[in-house]
C-alpha cells in the first residue's frame, strides 16, 4: 500500500505523525507493506497516480494559505484523485484546504472547494475530547478548534456523542473516501480498527492472511476517555 | 498614588503570607487594580532602560531568577517577579511589595518574567525598552492553538526603539530580529549532545518568512537548533557574540566570550537560558558576573532528586502539551546509559476546564535515543491516560513485558512499584503536581 505524507514538515500542530506510525504498524500486523513518501517541498509535483492514500496533517492557517497556491496548480488532478474513490485523510484546521471559503476576521481566502463546506476561524481557540460514531465505531480523540466546519449539506463523517465536532452538532466531513476529522490523538493510533479497515478496503482485490489483531490496550483507554467525558 | 493605598496592599500581602506563605503572589494586585485601574502608572521614577522584560514558551523562570541573582550579587537593586507570577495582578502585587513608602523606584532595575498573552496589559502600564525572547514553541495548545498564534502577540508589542535579545537558534523568534533596531542574539554552540533526529518520519517545521520546510544542521535542544530555510535563505546567524562553547558537562563549566563560566547545573536545555542572561549582563555592565553564575541556585521542582530508601528518584519536570520539555526529559535521561527504571506520567490536562486527555504532542518527541539507553523497565501512571501513555512506547517497539501500567495517579502505588524494584536508579518524568505530591508523601513517611 502506497501512502504521500503531504507537507509534512510544514503542516505539523499535534502530533499527527503517529498516524502514519499506525498505518505502518497495523499495515505490519496485517502483512502489508506500507510505503510512505513524502512531499517536503511545495515545488515538488505530486503523483496522485501513486498512491493509494494521501494524509495531510494539521497547520497553521498562514501557512495553509501557502500551500493552496500550489496545489490549485493540481487541482483537477486532486480533484479526479478524490472522485475516483481513493482516500485522503486530512487533519483539524487543514480542512481548510479543502472548503469553499475560509472566513478570517477581517478577510477571507478561497479553499479547493471539494466537499461542500466553508471554514470560520473561531476568535477563541476550544480544546477538549472528542468522541463520534463513525460506521460502527465510537471514534475517541481530542480537538483543538481553530476553525469551525460548517457543511453545506449532510455530508458529515460522525454524529457527536461528546465534544464540539464541527460546531457542535456533527463530526467531520465525507465526500467519497476524502475524510476529514477534527479528531487528535493521534486519531488512527487511539482508533487503529479504522486503520485495518482502511486497509482492507484498499487492497479488496487482494487475499490478505494475518493473525486477528490484539487491540487491547486501545480498548482500554477507550473505555476510560469515554468513562472520563461522560462523567463531566 | 496614596501612602494609603500602598499600605492597603502591603497590608494584604502580609495576611496572605501569614495564611499560606506559598500563595498570594497575585491577589493584593488583583484587589488594588480593582480599587485603582492605573495603580502600575503611579509609580515614581520607573526607568524604562531599566526595564528587562523576559517572555518566550519555556525558561522564562529561569532566566529571570538568573538574572535578578546577577544583577543582585553586582550590587544593583532590582525588582522581580521571582515566584513566576506572570500576569499584570501578579506583577502589581510585587511593586506594592517592593515599593518604599514614598513610591519611588529611582535605580531600580526591573526584571519581570511576563506571560505572552500578558504582554501588551503589562507594556501598556510599564513600556520596557528591553525584551528578551527565550523561544516561541507549541504549548498550552487548548488555549494557543498553534505557535503562530504566540509569535503575533508578540509581534504586536514590539517597539522599534526596544532591545530585543533572541535565540539565534530558535526559527519562530530569531524573525522578530525585523521588527526592532537593536538585536542582540544568544547561542549555544555544537557539543557532545547535538543531535540530529533519528525517529521514523521526522518533522521540522515551516519557515516563519516563506512557510517552506526549515532545515536544521543539527539539534542542541528539540527544535533548537542551527537551521536555514530550504528556499529563502532565512538561518541562524554565522558569527554571534553572546554563545556558549567548550561546554565541560563534567566539570560544570563552558566558556562564553572571554570569559570561563562555572554553574552547578549544565544541561543543555539551559543553556540558552544561560546565554541570553550573560548576553543581558554584560550589555548592561553588570560586574562579577562569572561569580554570581557559580553561586546561583535554580528554580526549585525544575530537575530535583529525591532519596527514597536506597533508592535515588530523579526528577525531570515536564510541561504538558509541550513536547519541548518531554523531548528535553527524555534526552537528559538517554545520556545516562547505566540500567535505570523510567516512570512516565503524562496526565490529564488540569490546567482549564474542560479538562481533556491530550497526550498527542509526545508523538512530537523523539524516544529512539531513551529506548536504546539500557531502560530496564517502564512505569506508566495516571488516571485515563496512562494506557496511550504505554501505547506510545509500544509505537517504539518497546517489549510489552518491560511496561507496567498503573491506571491512577496514586502515590502509594507509585512508590509500591518501585519497592518492587532491585534497580537503585529511577527517572521520573511528569508534571510538577504529581512531583509535589510525592515530596509530600515521602516527608509524612519520614
């Protein structure tokens, strides 16, 4: 399986490296070989035909708007990436990338407008747990909201079971299988049940043959995150 | 201002005192800023040259109580906050104390450690002329979000007539050297501990001018570092007046300008707290400086060791949600390759409500060196989050069977499990809360 690390080094908040750590390691258990390239540099043309999943971490917002410069130049190539099926999973405020419009105090910039939503950077910046049901799943991570979601259709990816989400009523957004979460944690290493699905999914034409995974400790913390938020 | 208002304040500094002589440290100011809005303007003879500012995510303390002691121990009469109360309440507190009865600061030196957030309400009232900038990193991230976020609150007081003293080695302060004319910077040269990273999918960070990818020849500390930007030619600078070389990490001593500097604790996450308050000294021509670093006693609860029968328990305090400070613990306890124990509490997030589980930012850190430097077993506490604080050790391939887990932030069963140990040294990794708590607990049992 095939992964593109986005800008890895200059879109970098909380931690979200560990979420291709879980990729790898999951990937591993299932006796798949995951290979991660990475584009450092925003000069540097992307090869979408590559890759089978393209993660993007949280950034700054100043920085995002950067990054948009250059991947407008491949937006139609992102954009028939994203409609052919493939994934691509994209962190917190980086869901800017992605909007409509992201509203700023005094300005606003445009996104790529893929998956029907505008973005609103919040005057107060908001952290805490977040817990949603994705699928079957409770999905368990934390949040820091510097920019509120705010879909233009029901296209959400979880309905909130704790914590503010979007805006506080829904999780997320998902067209096709581009996913973007405001979940931190990292998302994929506190859930890496998504990651085996994720993978499964991807390689469906594939026969794979592994031992059942022992997501023990996983479970455990679970229990405990969503024991802890439901007390409070 | 009048006599009676500066005695009101006196006043009740002194009943907090006699009620709990640790706190208090903001509440006479809190009172008297109420009672009168423009208190802090009604002091006399406040010299703003004389006004040294200390601001920046980590080693605000540290600097400031290493400076007031040089300054002190060269004979200067100086004011400052040392009990870390950072906010204008806390900083009105400490002028009601120190104030003679006819308010008259004439060759006071003030040194003020003040929160970046704090910063425009305390220049507002006092416009120093002297600010030095210890780092701008990821911290208290519920409330700043990111570091960008730090860097334009402190972009926005910077006057053009002010000193700005700065990390040459830090990329998101070292671009504040555009916004005023007198830049002094600081350093730490390459020594023994410079590392470069060796974790799987390393990550720097986005240049402050042009947002592409920061490159650093190597780390002293994390994200410390000599760096140049892989585009626009932002770096550290070559040639830099005020940096630490020959560091003797035996021998407690390293060599700055021309002069050979002994100090009690040479760390190297210090260091540069070391080079900006010799930086400051000397533009200030403070005499007996070399002295007063030999004499200085740090910050209590910072690095402590703690006697526990035949045991010796080093502490190494960390910031939560600063992955600085865990990647700094983490890389003094690597540099001690003989067998140890290493208990690791990262802990609930307390600090605000909503209280939260956040432990992402140790995938910020970098445990490759601490694996590899003869651990012989884990303890990882807390309540909640104790199991993600194993899984992160796990994620370094760490054996299962090496982990205990403890899922409470429970002293005695802290201490239990290191009864349990034959290993005599022990490493201690949390916030300064759980160390308290353990200082307590050990006097009762004494």
């Amino acid at each position: 399986m095939n992964i593109l690390y986005l800008y890895p080094d200059l879109l970098n908040l909380h931690g979200d490296r560990g979420n291709i750590l879980a990729f790898k390691r999951i990937g591993k258990m299932m006796n798949v070989k995951v290979n991660v390239d990475r584009v450092d540099c925003f000069k540097e043309k992307i090869n979408f035909n590559k890759y089978d999943l393209i993660f993007i971490s949280p950034g700054e917002l100043v920085v995002i708007e950067e990054v948009l410069k250059y991947l407008k130049e491949q937006k139609k190539e992102l954009l028939e990436y994203v409609e052919s099926g493939k994934y691509l999973i994209c962190i917190g405020t980086s869901a800017a990338i992605f909007a409509d419009k992201i509203v700023k105090e005094d300005s606003y910039f445009e996104g790529l407008g893929i998956g029907n939503f505008d973005c609103f950077e919040k005057k107060k910046i908001f952290g805490d747990d977040l817990i949603f049901n994705y699928k079957k799943n409770k999905v368990v991570g934390s949040q820091i909201q510097m920019v509120d979601i705010n879909l233009k259709g029901e296209n959400y990816l979880g309905k909130l079971i704790y914590g503010y989400g979007n805006d506080g009523n829904f999780e997320g957004v998902k067209y096709k299988n581009l996913i973007i979460t405001n979940g931190l944690g990292p998302v994929f290493v506190k859930n890496p049940w998504l990651v085996e699905d994720i993978i499964k999914d991807v390689l469906k034409d594939k026969k794979l043959n592994y031992k059942k995974i022992n997501y023990r400790l996983e479970k455990k913390s679970q229990k405990e995150i969503i024991q802890f938020n439901l007390m409070k | 201002m009048k006599t009676l208002e500066l005695l009101l304040g006196k006043f009740i500094i002194l009943m907090c005192k006699l009620v709990d002589k640790n706190k208090g440290t903001n509440l006479a100011g809190k009172i008297m800023l109420k009672l009168d809005k423009n208190l802090i303007k009604k002091f006399k003879n406040i010299d703003y040259e004389k006004v040294i500012v200390v601001t920046g995510t980590n080693g605000k303390s540290t600097t400031v109580n290493l400076l007031n002691h040089i300054f002190s121990c060269g004979g200067k009469k100086v004011v400052s906050n040392l009990e870390g109360a950072n906010l204008i309440t806390g900083i009105a507190t400490i002028l009601l104390k120190e104030s003679p009865l006819n308010f008259d600061f004439k060759d006071t030196y003030f040194i003020f450690e003040i929160d970046e957030r704090t910063l425009k309400n305390f220049l507002k009232n006092i416009p120093a002329k002297n600010l030095v900038i210890t780092n701008i990193q990821k911290d208290q991230v519920c409330r700043n979000g990111d570091p960008d976020y730090i860097y334009k609150i402190i972009e926005s007081v910077i006057q053009k007539d002010m000193t700005l003293y700065l990390n040459n080695h830090d990329p998101r302060s070292k671009i504040l050297e555009e916004k005023a004319k007198n830049v002094i910077y600081y350093g730490v040269g390459k020594n023994k501990y410079s590392y470069n990273k060796l974790d799987e999918i390393p990550v720097t960070m986005p240049c402050p001018k042009c947002h592409s990818k920061i490159e650093f020849d190597y780390y002293n500390v994390a994200n410390i570092g000599s760096f140049k930007c892989s585009n626009c030619g932002y770096k550290s600078e070559d040639k830099v007046k005020y940096i630490i070389k020959d560091i003797d990490y035996k021998n407690n001593c390293f060599n700055i300008l021309d002069e050979k500097i002994v100090m009690p604790y040479v760390t190297n996450f210090m260091l540069y707290n070391y080079a900006a308050c010799y930086a400051v000294s000397r533009e200030f021509k403070i005499p007996k400086i070399s002295e007063s670093f030999s004499s200085f006693k740090n910050v209590k609860g910072r690095m402590e060791t703690l006697n526990y029968n035949d045991k010796e328990i080093k502490y190494i305090r960390i910031k939560q949600e600063n992955p600085e400070t865990l990647q700094s613990a983490l890389d003094l306890v690597s540099n001690d390759k003989t067998e140890k124990i290493v208990i690791l509490g990262l802990c609930l997030l307390k600090d605000f409500k909503p209280y939260y589980s956040n432990t992402f930012y140790s995938y910020d850190c970098d445990f490759s060196k601490l694996i590899k430097s003869n651990v012989k077993k884990y303890i990882c506490f807390s309540n909640v989050v104790s199991y993600d604080t194993a899984n992160r050790l796990i994620y370094e391939n760490v054996d299962r069977k090496k982990i205990i887990i403890i899922n409470n932030d429970n002293v005695e069963e802290i201490m239990s499990k290191i009864d349990q140990t034959k290993c005599k040294n022990i490493y201690l990794i949390t916030w300064i809360k759980t160390y308290d708590e353990i200082t307590k607990y050990l006097e009762r049992m004494n």
